[in-house]
C-alpha cells in the first residue's frame, strides 16, 4: 500500500479513498478539518 498523501486526497476525494484510509490517514483529515476525533471512534484496521 502506498503511503497516505494528504494533499493528493484533498485535491481529488473519493470515497473509495477514503474507505482505504488506515486510522491514522483518517485521523490527518480529521486534524486538517480541526475535526476532533476520539481515539476509539476511529475505523479499526
């Protein structure tokens, strides 16, 4: 798997993007929205 790009998801979302995002990915789109996420909420991988 190649290593998450947070500015190549912002220019061109997908869900199929973001259905691949492992929990850390989910959690720099979060930290990039200043979306607050806790821990445990996230999907498991």
């Amino acid at each position: 798997k190649m290593r998450f790009d947070l500015q190549e998801f912002l220019d061109s979302p997908s869900l199929e993007k973001l259905e691949s995002c492992r929990k850390d990915d989910l959690l720099c789109i979060a930290a990039h929205f200043d979306v607050c996420v806790v821990r445990s909420d996230v999907k498991r991988d």
